[in-house]
C-alpha cells in the first residue's frame, strides 16, 4: 500500500491518494519457488546418501551371502579375507555417518573473542606428527600484535582440520610439500586468514563445484568436508572462498569478524 497526501491551495493535506496492490500471487509465486528449490535439494541430498550407504551395505551383503554358501569349502584365509572386507565397508559407513552427524554438531556455535595465535598452536599440535610424517612443513605468517576473531574456537578447528586433510590429500604426488597459512588485520578491521597449499590443485570446473554436497574426486571422498566448512563458517558470520590453479595449488581465504 502507498498513500501520498494530496495537498490544497493551502498547502494544506485535503485528501490522499492510495493505491493498493495485491500480491498474495506474487508471494504465493515465491513461496512455491522457494519450495521447489528446497524439495530439489532434499531429493538431491536423499538419493546422494541413499547412494552412498546403500554400496557398502550391498557390499557387506554379498560378502556375507559368499561367505555363507562357501563355509564349508573356504579355508581360514578366505573366510578371514571376506569378514576383512566386510569390516571395512562397516567402517566406511560408520565414517559417513560421523561426517553427517558433524552437520548437526555446531547448529549453535559458541562465538566468543578467540586468540588466533592459540588456536593455531592448537592446530599444529593436533596435526604435527601427521605433518612430519609426510614430510610435509608448515609455513606461518602471522602479525606480531596478537589478533582475535570473533569465532566458536571449536567449531574453527574442526573448519581447520578438514582444510588441512584436503590438504594433506593434494600434496601426495608434491615435492617441495608446504601448507601456509598467513593471519592479515585487513584494512577493514577484518581478519583474513588465508590457507594455501603447494598441491595438485583443481581444475577451474572442480573449483566451481567445490562446496557442493558430496562432490568428490576421490575414491574414498564423501564431498563432504568443504560442504561442512562453508556451514560451519557461516554460522559464525565468516565468509571462504577458494581459489586454485592445476598443478601449482589451492589457496583457501577466510574472512572473520574481528573481536
Ligand atoms: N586443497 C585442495 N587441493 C586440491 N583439491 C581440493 C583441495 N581441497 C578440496 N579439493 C577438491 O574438492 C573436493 C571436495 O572436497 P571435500 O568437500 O573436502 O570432500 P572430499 O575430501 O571427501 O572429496 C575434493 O574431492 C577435491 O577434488
Ligand atoms: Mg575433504
């Protein structure tokens, strides 16, 4: 509804002019647009895991058919092979059904004034020996004033280890192996916390589709830990993007509200 005042010789206000317009079909056009765009996601997000829970536990069912018609002709090592493979297509759904439980875990994050500095502390201590033992270094670039974001401490490492298992993943085939990660008070009283590695890097198309649910270019990838990073971060009001360039590596940027 708009009402402009109509004024007389006066300038006095003697009537107004309304004019009203309905849009209960405009809203009802969006609503169902909004609808169908969440019912595409969800039946996207169904089939996907559907999908990825249904492989293994249709693996462990053949295994165990093999397994129960051969039982008298298969000798200790066979059996022991089969119950092996089905113990792992176990672990692989347990692990997917950790990962989706990490969607739920930070719904409510604990955002409070968090020392940078520490926190990285924290991550090197988590990850050094993981690191060290792929002969991968890590390079820090940090300011000498200590900064602090304004972050749930715990959901912000989660965010980092799952930077740094993709990581760890690119950098395989990688001589010199690096993960930088440099801390910046930008010119916005922001911090940009920028993550970079010297791996494999990605093609301009994995880029695009890199926050989607379970895109993966890897066997045993779930397509979920970027998905899971993006969230997790936006909870906390902090912003990614990523950008990256085949054969030469994957730069990962972080915007975060400062304390
Ligand atoms: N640092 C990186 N360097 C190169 N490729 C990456 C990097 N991080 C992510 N990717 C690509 O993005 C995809 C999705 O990553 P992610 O969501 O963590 O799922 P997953 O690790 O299970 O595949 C990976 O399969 C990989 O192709
Ligand atoms: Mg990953």
């Amino acid at each position: 509804m708009q009402i402009s005042p109509v004024y007389n010789q006066e300038g006095r206000v003697a009537n107004q002019v309304i004019v009203k317009r309905d849009i209960t079909e405009d809203k009802r056009l969006e609503s169902i647009a909004e609808a169908a765009n969440l019912m595409d996601n969800i039946g996207f997000i169904f089939s996907s895991i559907r999908h990825e829970l249904g492989n293994p536990i249709n693996s462990i069912k053949v295994s165990l058919s093999v397994l129960e018609s051969n039982l008298e002709v298969y000798d200790t090592e066979a059996i022991a092979r089969f119950i092996h493979r089905g113990l792992s297509d176990i672990r692989r759904v347990e692990y997917l059904l950790k990962t989706l439980r990490n969607f739920s875990i930070f719904e409510r994050p604990d955002i409070k004034k968090t020392d940078m500095q520490a926190l990285l502390d924290k991550l090197i201590q988590l990850t050094e020996k993981d690191l060290a033992k792929r002969y991968i270094m890590l390079a820090l670039d940090l300011p000498k004033a200590p900064l602090y974001g304004l972050v749930d401490p715990r959901a912000f490492l989660q965010v980092l280890l799952n930077l740094t298992t993709n990581a760890i993943a690119a950098l395989d085939e990688t001589k010199n192996r690096t993960i930088t990660i440099s801390l910046i008070h930008n010119q916005k009283n922001q911090i940009t916390f920028v993550f970079e590695d010297n791996g494999c890097g990605m093609e301009e198309d994995t880029v695009r589709n890199l926050f989607r649910p379970f895109f993966t270019t890897k066997a045993e990838g779930t397509g979920l830990g970027l998905v899971i990073v993006k969230k997790m971060l936006a909870k906390m009001n902090c912003s990614i993007t990523a950008s990256s360039q085949k054969g030469q590596g994957t730069r990962m940027e972080i915007i975060i509200p400062t304390a």
